[in-house]
C-alpha cells in the first residue's frame, strides 16, 4: 500500500513497571500526549493494538472502553490482536483506514498498550506460549525463549559464532537505550553481566531476554495531503504492509529464515519505491538476540550466517552503516507486547523529524520498522519517510 | 480352575522406569548404615510417570510380541493400588493410547499386589468362554512407601502386560491350569484418601504371604496331579528377597528355578506387577516346554496360582520387544532429595 | 486458569498416538495436523499415526518454566526429526542434558503432560526418550 498516511502527532509513556497505572491509564497517557502532539485535532477512529489484557489484566474490549474514557464519541473503535505484532498491525489498520477515507475526514489514532506486571513471571511465561501455535508449545511446554534458545543452538552449530557473540546484539540495544527518556533499561551492559545472568533455556541467559515491562504508545494520523497543515514534521508513511509465515519455525524447511518478514519487508519496499540501501535506520524485532540477528539476514544486511558479524564489528550502532534499533530495542527500550510496534513508529518518527536527541541519526530520511508475532508468524514492516 | 477351551499368552511386556534409588541411601537417611537391608535397590519411576503411562508401555511391549492389532482386544484390565484416579479407569486410558477402539471392556482391578493376576483370572475366563477374543491383564504400580517405614525400601514402579488369546500356535505359553485362595486376613491396607499403606510386620508373614502362597501351590498340584519336581521354573509375588526363597523351600522346590523371575533385589516389590514381572523376566529365558508355577499374592488376602507351559512360539515372539533385563540394565541412581520430590509429585 | 475438560479430551487421540496429517493426493506428511496441504493445496488430508522414532536435531533446558509446569523445572525441550522426515518439539526425559547429543536416536514415550492440580484431571501425551536398545543374548544399556 503506498503512501497510505502520515503522521501528526506521537506520544508515550516509559517502559517500566507502572504499579500505579492500569492498563487503561497507560493507553490514555500515550494517546492524550500524541493527541497534544498533533495539536488536537479531531479524531474519527481509534485502534488499539493489545495482545492479552483479558488475561492480564483482566480487561477486555479495550478500544470501545478507550473510546469512551478519551471522550471521543461515537467513533469507529477497532481492538487488533495479533501477540507481539497487535501494535505495528493496529497501525496498518489505522492506515488503511486514512487511504480509505482521504482529506477532511478526521484523524485516525492508533495506539498499542500492554501491562504485563499484574502477574508473575511465570504466567508471563505461560501466555507468551499462546501466541505460538499451542499444540505444540503447551504440550512440549516450550517457551519462547526455548524456541530462540533452540535457534541459538542452531545457528551457533551451524555458523560458528559463541553465544558471548551472538548477545552483542543486545548490547547494542542498551547503549542505544541511555538516551532514550522511555527506555526501560537507560544503562549501557557489558556482555560478561548479560553472560552472568541466569540460564533461562539454555544457552539463553535473562538478560538476552526482554524485560517484563508495561507501556503504552500512539500515533496520529491522516491524509499525506493535508499533513503539513496540521504539522510543522509531519512523517510519511510509504508503505505499510504485512505478511504471515509458518508459525512453528521447525516446519520452515529453512529453519533460520522468516518467510513473513521477507515478504513484508519486499512488498513495503517496493510499495515505497526504494532500495534496502536507501533506508536509514532499522527498528527490528529482537525477541532474543539471535532473532534480531536473522532479521538484519533476512533484510538483506548481511548473508545467511554472517548477520552476527555484522553485530561484532559494530556496523549496526547509530553512525554506522546500517543503525539499529537506534532508541534501545526490545531489549534496551522494552517490550511491552501490543505497544511494542507503536513504540517502533514514535521512535521512527523522532528519527525522521530531527528529534531523536545523542541518538540521532545524521540525515535520517527514511526508517524502516518491523514487528513481528513470536518467531514469525506474522511480520509488519513500515517504510517512514521525512515529510516534504 | 480350567476354562471350556484352553487359553495362552499370545504376547507379554514389560516396563521399569530408569531411575533407582540404593536401599542404603534411604537407609542413610534414617540411621540405618547398610544393616540387614532387604533388597540392593528399586526402581522409582519418574516425576511424570504414574500407573497408568507404565501400563501402556508394558502393553504395547505385549501387543508387539502378540502381533495382533489392537482394535482385536476385547478387554483391558489393569491391577493396581497407585491408581491415579480413585474413580476413572486407568484401562480406558491405556486402550486408548492403544488404538485398540471401544468395542472392549475395561476396568481397573484391586487386590493388593495381586491385582495383576487377578485380571489374569479374568481374561482366561473371558477368553475361554468365547465371549472375546484377545484379553489383556497388566499389572503396573508406582507403590507408595511411608518415609522411616520399613516398606520404604522395597515399595517400587514397575509393569508387566499380558495378552490373552485361545491356545494356539501362535501363543507363547498356555495356562494349563489355575487356582486361587482367599481369605479376610488384614495383613496391610490402605483405607481410601489416605497417601500410604499400613501393615501389621511379622503378621504379614505365616499367617499372611506364606499360608496363601503355599496353600494355592498346593491346591494347583493337586487339581493338575503335579509335583514340585514338575516345574522348571517357579514365580513369586517378592516383598522382598527372603519370602519367596523360603516360600519355595518349605515347597521343596530348589532355589535354582526362581533365579530369572527374582527381580526384587534390584527393582524392589513393583506390587501388582512383582509377579508378573517375574513371569516375564522367565519367559525371556524359558525353552519350548519348559513348565512355569506362578503364585502372586495381595494383602486382604489372597494367591492366585498358574501352571504355564511354555510352547515354541516364544523363540520367534521373544525378540520383538525388550526383555526384561534390558529395563533392569536401564539405570539412573537419584538421591533421596530427588526421591521425595519425585514421589511428591505421584501423590498429585 | 489450564485447559478445560473438552480441549484436552478432543486432542487425546492424537496427543496419545502421536499423530499428523498426510496428503491423500501428493503424500505429504504434517505435524501438526493440517487440513490444507501446504505442498498441493488439497483439502484431502487424513489423520495417520506418525513414527515414535526419530533423531535429535538440537534440545534446550527450560529453567524459567510456565507457571502450569513449573514443578517439572528444569526440563528438557528437543526438536526431534521423525523417520517420516516431520520436526516434532518435544520434553525428552529419562535422560540428563549431557546424555543427549544432536543425531542420537529417540523413541516416543506416553507421559503424564500436566494435571490440573490435586483433584483436578490429568493430561497424558508423547514425549520422547532415548531409544531403548537391546539384543536377543544380552542386553545394551539404553541411555
């Protein structure tokens, strides 16, 4: 889909443990500061990206219930649930909603909310599981960092990296994480402390793994015609798209490919009319590190097997040749699991308006983010541009 | 007893889950430093082990030896006293991981650790009489013993299946005859919702094992006209590694022909499947013709007794699936620590 | 909080006997079971119990487990080739982490899955183990 909408407007909170908010309270914070951002501006629709709060929270229906809380009335209110994609893919709905309707109809607002601290980690552990496909993760009780610890073993067995390697992805995520004011973890670490925190499925230690954290982050959109208008940044979506792929990754006759963002990641860029080596800065989705490394493989950065070396020389941090995950990652940042992709789009945004602070990338003129489900079930890629 | 027609073993299995736990590392735990313990080690099985997952292995072992498809059985009966659940056959569970369809019976047996040959008693019956055409009795048990209890050191996991059929070329054995003797002798029980058994010590010994062992054997001999010179090989339920040696001496019987089928000293009493164990750890060595006394017993109490001969079927079908001695060599030692949290888990 | 009495009930067929799909029309084997055939797109496929042996590919060991099986921490998850060519991950027991290396020969096993507390039902299903072999005059250990 090319050139679907632009954005007026972002805002959200920090990634964290919020005792004090609910569920509902983050989505609000998030969505009333990028309403403020946008100026304000009338809103006919509203999507909300979660992936569990009937379990976690116990709340459910969380777009109608916004709706009302934010008092937008009578507005079309859309819940988009898709695990850890639900935020990038309530975006891609909140797209297709502006190119269907046009100039002068209202702004869309998408926003991705998930609070995963009312439960204890093991239950975190448990509905993580469900997003897979859960013949197979409930009867093996694999979890996800077991299928990336299964992946690791893999790819280390198979390409040689150690996993003292392979975590240097992670530690990039953290330096980038230090500038970021709604970073979860804004300290940089070294890999001996990520390779001294516990085994969470072997080789996988905790801290390869995403914090559990609460967050929630929106976005305003409309009309690219009438964008600087109501902005004086205004960010251009270029391409929206998304794509599924075989969920159980040990049924991809290539077990290191993800087919979902392969095919996301060619149809936005053709949508967007641009090349790999045009996009400046990449948002990726490292659910452990080696994930993060095969995404740089399946985009294009590196060949099959070499995407860690690419992470050891440093060419990924911000000024070098392809910056990633420039305001902290999944990992640094955090990933709160329906929020995760918005997050995604508010840092791009940030990015290509110049407000991206010591994280700057110099000359950001296009960004690329990609959200995934667990391994790969479904992918979102988003091409962002600087608006004219 | 003989059914109207006469019945065989068409195939047998059994199963014993890897860990083990030495008599003397319990005996460390209680102060008892390697004096007159009744057994070397026994079999406990693992934590998401129960009665009911040793049964199916035992079983499919036996219908692998039968050669028969499951869909054949008529009936699937399990004796056990570590039934998972005290109402829900475990038999449903075992002949659906089968295949074996529902056109069967099923049913869970009770009797102490006879429950096992107690099925036996059934399946000739039913097999006998025409009214199925393959029956299978397992006997399979995860015992439970009390921590400090003497019972602690032998009370072990372990199955034995066995698949019943008419007599025929294809069985491995035909029972040639069978008795049993019962009485209302409260050696040891366990009354419903309590965790562990309870036993009367010495008591369970003459007035109990041996006067229903001894008088069943007897009762067999005399109805098939036998002596214990005509046996090749005898089985009995194990408690441990006296009673049955001297079960088999006041029988006159030489220690020699219990060799194969003793297995306690080193699995431990697997309750319902000690004697059918037994009988499967002989089977593995007996030769077409070879004449087998088997005498199990449960608490409560009772003996059944068996006369099998053996024909040559056995030397084809024996190596179908694993002999005995290759789950006895199966092993992994655990530490009471693990123990108590295994067996914690049991009791769920 | 676990799965109910209907969902686990409709799956026990195929938990117990280890099941996948075939292709009616081109043979291709699925686990798990599919309705649609990935290869040929035909919707002719049939339920077919699927081998109990196969190979280790590659394990890892949960230690931070679900808090449905946290009493079984730390246990073992294996990704296991079947002889009919289906990756199947699976607990693989029996066994400590150091036994196991990737070609070794697993076979299935039932096993008790969960169960739904003390006084709730109990969930059975395949694992695998390393294959027990043995040999007519004496038997190898099996691990």
């Amino acid at each position: 889909m090319r050139e679907p909408a632009a954005i007026i407007g972002v805002g959200c909170t920090r990634v964290g443990e919020h005792w004090e908010s609910s569920v509902l309270d983050l989505a609000v914070e998030a969505c009333l500061r990028a309403l403020e951002d946008a100026g304000n501006p009338p809103v006919r629709a509203l999507y909300v990206g979660n992936a569990a709060s009937e379990i976690l929270n116990e709340q459910g229906n969380l777009a109608a219930l916004l709706a009302d809380v934010l008092a937008l009335e009578g507005v079309k209110a859309v819940e988009v649930r898709a695990g850890d994609a639900s935020g990038a893919l309530a975006f891609h709905q909140a797209c297709l909603d502006v190119a269907a309707h046009g100039p002068g109809e209202g702004a869309v607002l998408a926003c991705g909310v998930e609070k995963m601290t009312d439960v204890l980690a093991p239950e975190v552990e448990r509905v993580g599981m469900l997003f897979e496909d859960a013949r197979c993760t409930f009867h093996s009780g694999i979890t996800i960092p077991g299928l990336c610890a299964l992946l690791t073993r893999l790819y280390m067995d198979a390409f040689g990296p150690s996993y003292e390697d392979i975590v240097l992805f992670a530690v990039n995520d953290h330096r980038n994480a230090v500038n970021n004011p709604c970073a979860q973890y804004p300290f940089p670490i070294k890999p001996e402390t990520i390779m001294g925190s516990p085994i969470v499925a072997d080789p996988i230690r905790l801290f390869d793994t995403p914090g559990i954290g609460d967050g929630a982050a929106a976005a305003v959109l409309c009309a690219p015609e009438e964008a600087p208008k109501l902005s004086d940044t205004p960010v251009v979506v270029r391409a929206s798209e998304v794509a599924s792929g075989r969920m159980n990754f040990c049924e991809r006759e290539d077990m290191f490919s993800i087919g979902s963002l392969r095919a996301a990641a060619k149809r936005a860029l053709e949508a967007a009319g641009v090349s790999i080596k045009d996009v400046s800065f990449f948002e990726v989705h490292n659910t452990t590190s080696v994930v993060g490394i095969l995404a740089l493989e399946e985009l294009g950065l590196a060949e099959r097997g070499e995407g860690w070396r690419l992470v050891k020389e440093e060419r990924i941090a911000i000024g070098a040749d392809w910056p990633v995950n420039t305001m902290g990652g999944l990992k640094g940042r955090g990933h709160p699991w329906g929020a995760t992709g918005l997050y995604q789009i508010v840092e791009a945004t940030w990015q290509l308006r110049g407000e991206a602070g010591k994280n700057q990338v110099e000359g950001a003129q296009v960004g690329l983010t990609h959200n995934m489900s667990g391994l790969g079930s479904l992918s979102c890629v988003h091409i962002l541009a600087r608006g004219r | 007893m003989k059914p109207l027609r006469p019945v065989g073993i068409v195939g047998y299995g059994a199963y014993i889950p890897v860990y083990r736990i030495k008599a003397s590392e319990i005996g460390r735990m209680w102060g008892n430093e390697g004096c007159g313990l009744p057994i070397v080690e026994k079999a406990v099985a693992g934590p998401d082990e129960d009665m009911t997952t040793i049964a199916y292995e035992a079983a499919r072992y036996a219908l692998a030896r039968a050669g028969v498809s499951p869909r054949e059985i008529g009936a699937v009966y399990i004796g056990s006293e570590s039934k998972p659940y005290a109402v829900k056959p475990s038999g449903t569970i075992v002949a659906e991981a089968l295949g074996a369809g529902s056109h069967l019976l099923a049913a869970d047996y009770e009797f102490a650790c006879k429950a096992g040959t107690e099925a036996f008693q059934t399946c000739i019956g039913l097999v006998g009489s025409g009214m199925v055409r393959y029956a299978m009795a397992i006997g399979a048990d995860t015992a439970q013993g009390r921590p400090a209890d003497d019972l602690e050191y032998t009370a072990a996991s372990g199955g034995a299946a066995f698949v019943f059929g008419l007599k025929s070329k294809d069985t491995v054995a035909y029972v040639e005859g069978s008795c049993s003797y019962t009485t209302d002798t409260a050696d040891f029980w366990r009354r419903a919702g309590q965790p562990y058994p309870r036993h009367f010590g010495r008591f369970t010994g003459e007035p109990a094992y041996f006067r229903h062992v001894i008088t069943a054997a007897k009762m067999l001999m005399e109805e098939l006209g036998l002596g214990p010179e005509d046996f090749d090989w005898v089985v009995f339920h194990q408690p441990n590694a006296k009673f049955p040696v001297k079960a088999a001496k006041k029988l006159g019987i030489p220690k020699e022909k219990l060799e194969p089928g003793l297995l306690v000293p080193i699995i431990g009493n697997t309750y319902s499947a000690s004697s059918p164990l037994g009988l499967a750890a002989t089977l593995d060595v007996a030769k077409p013709g070879d004449r087998i006394l088997m005498v199990s017993y449960g608490s409560g109490a009772g003996s059944d007794a068996f006369s099998f001969i053996v024909q040559d079927a056995i030397e084809e079908k024996r190596p179908l699936a694993p002999p005995v001695r290759a789950f006895v060599q199966r092993k992994k030692y655990i530490d009471y620590a693990t123990y108590v949290r295994f067996r914690g888990k049991l009791l769920r | 909080m676990g799965m109910g009495v209907p969902r686990f009930w409709r799956e026990i067929p195929h938990k117990y006997r280890l099941m996948g799909s075939r292709c009616r029309r081109c043979g291709a084997v699925y686990h798990p079971r599919r309705p649609v055939c990935r290869r040929c797109g035909s919707r002719e496929l049939e339920d077919v119990p699927l081998s109990g042996r196969g190979r280790l590919l590659a394990f890892t060991v949960i230690r931070r487990a679900p808090s449905d099986l946290d009493e079984y921490k730390p246990y073992i998850v294996g990704l296991v080739e079947l002889e009919d060519g289906v990756r199947v991950l699976s607990q693989i027991v029996d066994c400590t982490p150091a036994d196991l290396k990737p070609g070794m020969e697993l076979e299935a096993t039932p096993r008790r899955i969960r169960a739904h507390g003390p006084a709730g039902v109990i969930e059975y299903g395949y694992k695998f183990r390393p294959a027990i072999k043995w040999e007519p005059e004496g038997a190898e250990e099996g691990s």
